[in-house]
C-alpha cells in the first residue's frame, strides 16, 4: 500500500478534517479568442454588451483584445461552476453578432503579429498599466505566443478543513503558518506529478500553419495546414507555447512561502540587458513597464501558483506575505474543443482529488537533480505521451508511463472515496471521475489529443474541425444557460462595470509616468 493510501486509512478517513472535503472551493479562469465566422482573429473591439475589462468581475480580456476570458466566483459546488461558464459564455455569443468563440488553446487563422490587437483598458492611469504591460510582452516575446488560450483551476479548502487538519496532524502553532507549509507541500508534489494533467487532458497536438508565420519549426505536416507531432498531448506547454528563455535564469524557489516571495521579488527587481536595450520608452510612447527580467510578478509563467486575493494598490507577493496563501492557481490546462466550455464537472472532480492527493501526500524539499528529472518527464510527456512505449524517469531509473500513471490513479482513486463516504448523493462521481481517466491511461486514444488526432488521421484540418466545434457550441449556447437569474444579471453588471471604469478614469489625480514611478517605489 501507497504512503498516501497508508495515510488515508490510519490518520485521516476517520478524522474531523475529512468531513470537510466535499466543500473544497474551486473556481475557474477560461480564455477562448473572439473569431469571425471563417476563423480569423477578430479585428473588432470588445463589445460594450459585455461591459468593462477593467472592472468587470466575471467577463474581460486577457493578453488580446480578441482573447476573452471568462471568471467564475469561489464556489463549492462543481455543477454551479460550469453552469456559470456556460452563462458567461452563452450572454458573450449574443452580445458579438456572428462572431465566434475559438474552441481550442492553440489559436485560429493569424496574420502575423500585427493581427492580435493589444488589449485596451480605458484611459485611468491603471488601465494604461494594464496595457502596457501587454505592450511589454509584445516586444519581449511577440503576440502570437499570447494569443495562446488555457484553463486556470483555483483550488482551496475550506478554513474549517484547516483547524480540524492541524489538529488531525497533532499540530497547535499559527493556523496559517501550517495552511501556507500544507499549499507549498502541495504544490511540490503538483510539480512532480504534474505530467499526468498533461497526458489526461493535454488538447493541442497540432496547430495550424498561420501560428509560425514563416519561422523554422520541427513539427511534422498533416494535411495541407496543419502541423504537429503524432504523439503529443500539449503544445501549448511546449517550446511553441509559454517558454522563455529570459526566464530559465531565474531560480523560484518552492520550498517555503518564504523562499517564494523572495525568490519572485529577486526576479522582478533583475536587470535583464537585452530588455534594456529595448528600453522603456521609444520616441516618448512606454515599451514595457521596466527593463527586468519580469515586468510585473504575474509575467512568471509557472505552471501553478500560490495566491492571496489582493487589495487595491496591493502586489500579489505582498499580499502573500502579510497574509499567506488562500487558494492554489492550476495553469496548465489545454481547452478541451469537444466540451463547450472546454471543462466539464467530470474534469473538475478529478482535479479536486487529484490536489487533495498532492495536499495528503508528504513532500520533500526539491534537490536540483529531481528540478531537471520533472522537467524531462514534463518535456516527455507534452512531446510523446500518447506513445505507449514511452518510459518516465523516476530517480534516475526508466519506467514505464503507464504504469506509473495506473499506480498514480490507483492513489487518487482512495481519495476521491474519501467524497464518497462523505456525502452518498455526489459521492460516486469523484470515483467515476478517476474511473474516467483510467480508461485514458488504458486507451490513449480516449484522450482529447487521441481524438483531435484520430481525426487529423482521418484527413481532417485543425482549422476546419475547429470552426466546425465553434459553430456547434454556438448552437448549443443559443438554446442553453439562459433562463437563469445569474443569466439576466448580466446586462446589468455590464452597466455597472463601465460605470465604475468611468468612476476610476475621473478620480486620477497624477500623470502616467507618476503613477508608475510610484508603482515602482512600492516594491
């Protein structure tokens, strides 16, 4: 028996803090780029329907201003979650007249870099902020990285899980002290493990030939436009997705929250030369907000995070600090094309047992040996996955993938019967969620990349079946998710948010160039 299964069954099952795991808080952030109806980047400016980015709270851009995204609020119930997705999404197509919503987390048709509008944010000194630092990464990486779209999954426990946790653990110090100890011992074995996710719900085996825009690639040709690897699971967190060079310097250290917040304000204070060379300001219009090796902590590009929510003129690492940590932020998830909110209650399930596990398990601290052997099982996986002969690297030695995953899941599944002892009406899914994936690991076709390249074999092009599942879910959203009170909320909230963006415009009182040396003297 697994350390974890030993722990499950002797110290936890039957202790107070289990009772608490059906109310584990999720929530979720979902990007998905605005397309006309023959799949190119949209052109056109957010819709003034769907109410402010600056200050909307469910509905707002990320990088592009054609790169929606999608917020739900803190809920402890899955089905509620996606049912907000779907609201969000349904009340977004009605707003946009024929336009679309991408499906997938590798982009549509794009005509080089000068084809993604920066996002626009108003005129208030914060909204200049926001789009400069997009301006930043413009000119430090390009735009068509950007237009790249996932999935963030927030995860937290309830506090009450908390109290009874550290007591279950015989411990009687600072509550939060233990809470921020128990996220990063989480969050390490998250790293480890990690490439499961990948293999499990990795979504973007090929793209299409418009995302190179002429440069070099070694990716093999299916079809006339589309490209990609046979057994890849997840571009996306490939060399072609979110990687960069600039950021291999830097050391993040997870081990503490401490060494967190050090580490990540070291980074943000790192003079980078070729980004001085760039310089700030050109020709009197900003650059990028600073010539360092980050502009702003959130330009790390980790595939998880730590976070605390912030308070106005609060830095996130800030809020760490004098508060610790409040919830877990997941950042390596593909959008699924075949579901129409590219997650569903399924996959939510699995990803609550699958943290709980991380949550459960001892962790010990990262030597760099293992840092470089989870990096390779990470680039394995994202390139060869769904390769059944494909082996992992476990303390040096080679092993088999899917054993290693049947092993993994066999101890995610005696937690995710820890939500069926707990309340009997939900409990079976969280154990049919495992199920689910087990039949993946058993059939790597069953995977969303078996099926996009089940169907790349089959002489489908990416950009056609991807029109084709925008259309479809566009169908789907004109008859569903719209007789609801959150639903009719929204043309009001609307209104609200650009009232409240012209509340902030009207109150600044300092120039651009104040603000920001202001922001600055803050760190």
């Amino acid at each position: 028996m697994s350390e974890l299964k030993t722990f499950i069954e002797n110290k936890f099952r039957d202790r107070a803090s289990h009772k608490h795991v059906n109310n584990i808080v999720r929530g979720i952030e979902k990007e998905g780029l605005r397309i006309s109806p023959d799949g190119a980047i949209a052109q056109t400016g957010h819709a003034k329907e769907l109410g402010s980015t600056l200050t909307h709270q469910y509905i707002t851009t990320d990088y592009s201003e054609a790169l929606l995204e999608f917020i739900t609020e803190p809920s402890d119930t899955a089905a509620d979650t996606i049912k907000r997705l779907c609201c969000l999404h349904a009340y977004t197509l009605n707003s946009i007249g024929e336009e679309l919503v991408w499906p997938a987390s590798m982009p549509c048709k794009l005509d080089g870099d000068a084809s993604i509008p920066i996002a626009e944010y108003g005129s208030s000194n914060i909204g200049t902020m926001k789009h400069v630092y997009r301006k930043g990464l413009d000119v430090r990486y390009g735009r068509i990285m950007q237009s790249i779209a996932g999935i963030h999954y927030n995860f937290s426990m309830p506090q009450e899980f908390w109290a009874d946790f550290q007591k279950d653990c015989g411990g009687d110090g600072d509550l939060q002290d233990f809470i921020d100890q128990k996220y990063f011992c989480l969050i390490r074995n998250y790293r480890k493990n990690s490439w499961l996710l990948n293999l499990l719900f990795g979504a973007s085996p090929v793209v299409d030939e418009s995302f190179f825009d002429g440069q070099d690639h070694q990716l093999e040709k299916f079809g006339n436009h589309t490209f990609g690897l046979k057994h890849a699971t997840s571009l996306r967190m490939s060399d072609l997705g979110y990687q960069n060079s600039a950021q291999e310097v830097l050391s993040i250290c997870f081990d503490s929250l401490e060494t967190y917040t050090e580490s990540l304000e070291l980074a943000v204070q790192q003079k980078y030369p070729e980004y001085e060379t760039i310089g700030v300001k050109k020709d009197g219009e900003y650059q990028q907000l600073n010539s360092n090796i980050l502009q702003l902590e959130n330009e790390y590009y980790s595939d998880i995070r730590p976070k605390r929510t912030t308070v106005s003129g609060e830095k996130p690492v800030q809020a760490l600090r004098q508060r610790g940590v409040e919830y877990i932020e997941v950042r390596i998830l593909d959008i699924n094309p075949f579901l129409p909110v590219g997650i569903d209650e399924v996959q939510t399930r699995f990803l609550d047992a699958f943290l709980l596990s991380c949550l459960l398990c001892d962790s010990c601290l990262t030597t760099e040996s293992k840092r470089e052997e989870i990096k390779e099982n990470s680039r394995r996986v994202i390139m060869q996955g769904r390769d059944p002969s494909l082996t992992l690297l476990v303390d040096n030695e080679e092993v088999a993938m899917q054993s290693l995953a049947k092993e993994m899941l066999s101890d995610i599944l005696t937690t995710a019967e820890l939500f069926s002892s707990s309340e009997q009406d939900i409990g079976s899914s969280h154990v049919d969620a495992v199920a689910a994936q087990i039949a993946k690991v058993n059939d790597l076709r069953l995977t969303p990349a078996g099926q996009m390249m089940e169907r790349i074999d089959a002489g489908e092009e990416f950009m056609t079946m991807m029109i084709e599942q925008a259309q479809a879910h566009s169908n789907y959203f004109a008859k569903e998710c719209t007789e609801n009170d959150f639903y009719r909320s929204l043309p009001r909230l609307a209104e609200e948010s650009l009232a409240k963006q012209k509340a902030i415009e009207d109150s600044d009182t300092i120039d651009f160039d104040e603000f920001l040396r202001q922001y600055h003297e803050n760190d």
